[in-house]
C-alpha cells in the first residue's frame, strides 16, 4: 500500500505525522506536567495550611494562657475559687467570655475545678460533670487535648491560689472552630475538621462544610495525601488520637490549570499547524522539483528513448541527480550499442556453436561406435597379448636350452681342438723321429756301404792273399754278405720310414685342417653361442615388453570400459551444449529483441 503512495505524500504525510504525534506527546507532557505542578502547589498550599494551623495553634495557646493568667491574678476570682460561689465566678466569667466572642479572640469555653480536679462552676453545663484524674493535676500551668461531650478541646489549666493555699483550678477549653474559621477566612479553597480516633474507629467534627467530609473513611496512621472527588485531603497530627483534617478543592485550580493547558496546547497547536503548513509547502515544492526529474525519468523509461536527457534546472541535489541520471543515460546508451553488436556476436556465435554442437555429436556418436570396436579389439589384443607372452616364455626357454648346449658344444670344440693341437704335436714329433730315425738309417746305409767297401777290400785282399787269405775271405763274403743284407734292411727301414714320413705329414695336413675346422667350429659355436645369447636377452626383453604389452592390454580393457563411459559422458555432454547452444540462440534473439526497443 505505501509503496503506492506518490513522493510526494511520502515526502509531506511524515512531517505532518510527526508533528500530531510531537503535539500530542507534547500536549500530553504538558497536560500531565502542569497537573503535577497544579498538585505540588496544592501540596505546598497544604503544608502552608499545616503551618498556619500549627502558628494559629500556638496562639491560641499563647493567647488562652495569657488570659489565665491574668485571670489567676484576680483576688475576686481566688476569693470565690476559694469560697466555690459560682455566682462569684460567673459574675467575672461573664464579660471575660463575652469581650472573647466579641473581638474574636478565641472560641473557648471555661470551667472551675476544686483541688481535687472536681467541677463545680462551667460557661456550658456540659462541663459541670467533669472530673480530672488527680495525676493531671500537676502543678503549674498544664496543656492538652480533651473530648468532652462528642466535641474536641484545647485544654488549658492554670492553678489558682488563695492566701498562699491552693483554691482550685481555672480550665479553659479552646474550640478548634475559632481555629478553622481563621484559616478557612484566609483560603476559602480549604474546609477542616477535627479527627479524634476512639475504640469505634474515627469521629470527625468541627467541620466548616459537612458535606465535603461526608462518608469519608480515613485509612488509619495515613500520613500520605488522599483523594476523594476533586478534594485532597491531609492529615494534620495533633497527639496520638487527635488529627486536624485539611480537604483542599483542588476543582477551581485545576479548572484554572486546564484553562492554562488549552490555551498554551491552543497556542502551541497554532504554531504546529503553521509550522506543518510551512513545511507541507517547502515538501510540496520539493517534492515539485522531485517529482519533475521522477516524471522524466518515467517518460525516458516509458518511451525507451535513450537519445534524450534530463533538462537540468539548477545546481541543486535534484539538479546533480539529473545530471547524473544524464551520465548514467550516457552510459546505458553506450551500453546499449554495445550490447547490440553482443547481441549480434552472441547469436552468430551460439548458431555456430549449435553447428558444433551437432557435429560434435555425430562424432561423438562414431567416437561411441569406435570405443566399442576398440573395447572388443582391446579384449582380442589382451588375449594374444598373453598368448604371445606365453609362447615367448616358451622360446625364451628354448632358446636358453639351446644357448646351454651350445655352450657345451663350443667347450668340447674347444677341447677337441685343445686335443688335435696334442696330437699335431705328437704326430710333429713322431715325423722328428722319423726324420731322426732316416738320419740313423742314412748313417747305417753309410755304416753299411763302407762295411761293404771294406769287405770287398776284405776280399780283394783274401784274393790276393789266396789259401791265407780264404778265411779271411769267408769272413768278409759273410761281412760283405751281412753289409748287403744290412744295407737292404737299411733300405727297407729307409722305405719304411718315408713311408711313415709320408703318412706323418698326411697326418700333420690331416690334422692342422682338423684343428682348422675345430677352430672354424669353436669360432662357430662362439659365435652361435654369442648370438643365442642375444637372442636369449632379446627374446627376454621382448617377454618383458611382453608383460608390459599384457600388463598395458588388461589396463587397456579396464580403461576402454572407461572410455565408453567418457564417450558417453562426452557425448551427453555434447547434447547439453547443443541444448545450451540453442538456449543461447533464443536469449541473443531475446537481448537482440529487447535491445533493439531502445532509440540510441
């Protein structure tokens, strides 16, 4: 509802607001304020009253002694005190209580009293019965209070003696009406009475208007104010049991204090509704020039006209607030041109990317198609991974067999080689001795052929020496004979011998291509050895590779699993950007729209 309200009445109905509630909080304030001051005077005016009875109170008592005094004095009064004539004492009696009344001096009664206490002479017969307790009677002058017949007294009692002996008492009763009359002539706002409190609660008399004390009820040992009607009361303590009553008409005060009120509240409402009408129209021009700047705005926001401004009247905060309203048009405009040409990019932009969109779909779509392939090739892949891997444990096992043997095969060649290598040298020596063994058979054929020299001498000699020499001659024939057959032995051996040279050095041949070929073959079974051991470390790191290749294929079919789910996920998500693309396209239409409402 108040976000209804115009600036203006929201600008105007504040004000005036604050000004009935300060009025009347105010009045209020001063309504209340000026009654407790009202009350506080009326207190005051009592406690004054109080003080005045109190003063008034004195003086009788002052004046009531001073009488008794004098009147203790007179020889004809302690003559007939002493004789208990009452004809005497009402004789001096008489004119004393007559100039009294009238010179208004008190209102008292008097009554004569033997030593005993004992009356025997009264102005009202209402005394005539009574008697004070003998420890009253003390000596000297005595005050107090009495209740003699219903009706409160100042009591005064003087003594009164005759010839030096004591003749009687002289009792002056003072009415507290003499009293009241005196205050109650010097404030006619005030009634008083007496309180006497007895056995059956409280007995008010000695009223100056009866019906202002009429049914009221006094709380007991009060010492506070009371209300009743438009009458306060107080309490004035006189002894234990007696009380002087002040009731005080606070009606013609307040009236006076409520005529005070409405006229100062009369006043000060002028000036608040003038005031209100002053700032109503300093509100009421504001709110003009307020409502001029809102008005424009409304118009520009209305017709969405952005090449206009604000006019700027002056210098003022209404004034800055247009200009700046200009600045901020300015920029908004700006700003509009620019979202334009956003607009313009964003639409181009969100059309491609809903191309994109769709051929990353159908990408993603093969890449699906694709993932499954690769997932199945994968599980293919990991089976002859492992079969492979198991076949080449297989050959590597084989191949370390074979590396073994060889191994053994080039150890034996070795040894064999090592072993022709002894024979070759047996066999070299063996043609040693068989050269050593001709060089023998070279010096035996020599030996022979010298012997065979020497047994043909030996016979050529026997010749000559004829029958002498016949046995001479037997030996050398047998000589020459064992030269010949030494010599063939010889030549035999020789034979024998070459032929054994012969098959020495075939030997030798024989065996230096067989140490030829057992080195070839060593060297082979080295080199074979060399290379099964290369393969066996090849064959070894391809099984490590292997394992590798098992352990990346099993990865491989964990993570193809994966994969699709990325594919998928790539796939939803490329849904979602063809979505978003779209939403794209339709809010740049939107911003185009709404931009384009703009005049720049």
């Amino acid at each position: 509802m108040w976000e209804k309200v115009s600036l203006r009445y929201k600008l105007i109905l504040p004000v005036v607001l604050l000004f009935v509630l300060s009025t009347f909080f105010t009045s209020f304030w001063l309504y209340h304020f000026t009654k407790e001051r009202g009350i506080v005077e009326i207190k005051e005016e009592l406690e004054a009253l109080k003080r005045r009875l109190a003063r008034e109170e004195e003086a009788s008592f002052a004046i009531g002694s001073l009488l008794l005094q004098n009147l203790a004095s007179s020889t004809d009064l302690q003559f007939g005190l002493a004789l208990k004539d009452a004809n005497i004492l009402a004789q001096l009696a008489a004119p004393f209580m007559k100039a009294l009344r009238e010179q208004d001096l008190l209102k008292a009664e008097m009554a004569f009293l033997d030593p005993e206490g004992k009356v025997f002479y009264a102005t009202r017969e209402g005394f005539l019965k009574l008697k004070l307790h003998p420890k009253a009677l003390l000596s000297g002058e005595q005050k107090g209070l009495s209740v003699i017949g219903g009706r409160l007294y100042f009591q005064l009692l003087h003594p009164v003696e005759y010839n030096g002996e004591p003749a009687g008492f002289i009792a002056l009763f003072i009415e507290p009406e003499g009293i009241f009359e005196k205050v109650k002539s010097s404030s006619r706002l005030v009634d008083l009475a007496w309180v006497v409190r007895d056995a059956g609660g409280y007995r008010i008399g000695g009223e100056t208007d009866p019906e202002v004390f009429r049914d009221l009820k006094i709380l007991a040992n009060t010492d506070d104010l009371f209300e009743k009607g438009h009458h306060l009361y107080a309490l004035y303590p006189l002894d234990e049991k007696a009380y002087f009553l002040l009731a005080y008409d606070q009606g013609p005060k307040l009236s006076a204090l409520n005529a005070t009120v409405w006229r100062l509240l009369g006043v000060f409402g002028g000036g608040s509704l003038l005031t209100i009408f002053v700032l109503v129209a300093i509100s009421w021009w504001l709110s003009r020039e307020i409502l001029f700047v809102v008005e424009g705005i409304t118009a520009l926001s209305r017709e969405l006209d952005l090449t206009k401004d604000l006019q700027v009247k002056d210098r003022s905060e209404i004034g800055r607030l247009a200009g700046a309203f200009n600045a901020f048009l300015a920029r908004i405009r700006e700003l509009i041109i620019s979202s334009k040409e956003e607009a313009r990019l964003i639409r181009e932009t969100s059309s491609d990317l809903e191309q994109t969109g769709n051929q990353l779909q159908e990408r993603a779509t093969h890449l699906e198609e694709k993932s499954e392939i690769i997932s199945e090739t994968g599980k293919a892949l990991s089976q002859e991974a492992q079969k492979v891997h198991h076949m080449i444990e297989e050959m590597e096992k084989a191949i370390t067999e074979i590396a073994s043997h060889t191994s053994k095969a080039a150890e034996i060649s070795h040894h064999a080689r090592e072993r022709v290598a002894g024979v070759h040298d047996i066999v070299r020596e063996l043609g040693e001795a068989s050269q050593e063994i001709g060089e023998v058979l070279r010096f035996i054929g020599q030996i022979a052929e010298q012997t065979n020299l020497l047994a043909l001498n030996a016979t050529i000699e026997a010749a000559r020496a004829g029958e002498a020499g016949k046995g001479f001659a037997v030996v050398a024939e047998e000589v020459k004979e064992l030269a010949r057959q030494t010599a063939k032995a010889t030549e035999d051996i020789a034979k024998k011998v070459h032929g054994i040279q012969g098959a020495v050095g075939k030997v030798i041949t024989s065996m230096e291509e067989t140490a030829s070929v057992i080195g070839e073959i060593n060297d082979v079974s080295n080199i074979i050895a060399t290379s099964v051991e290369e393969q066996r470390i090849t064959v070894s790191g391809i099984n490590e590779s292997m394992s590798q290749v098992t352990m990346i294929s099993s990865e491989f079919s964990r993570i193809v699993p994966e994969l699709e789910e990325t594919v998928r996920t790539v796939a939803e998500s490329v849904a979602k950007l063809r979505e978003d693309g779209a939403r794209l396209s339709t809010c740049a239409h939107k911003i185009e729209e709404l931009v384009s409402r703009f005049r720049t």
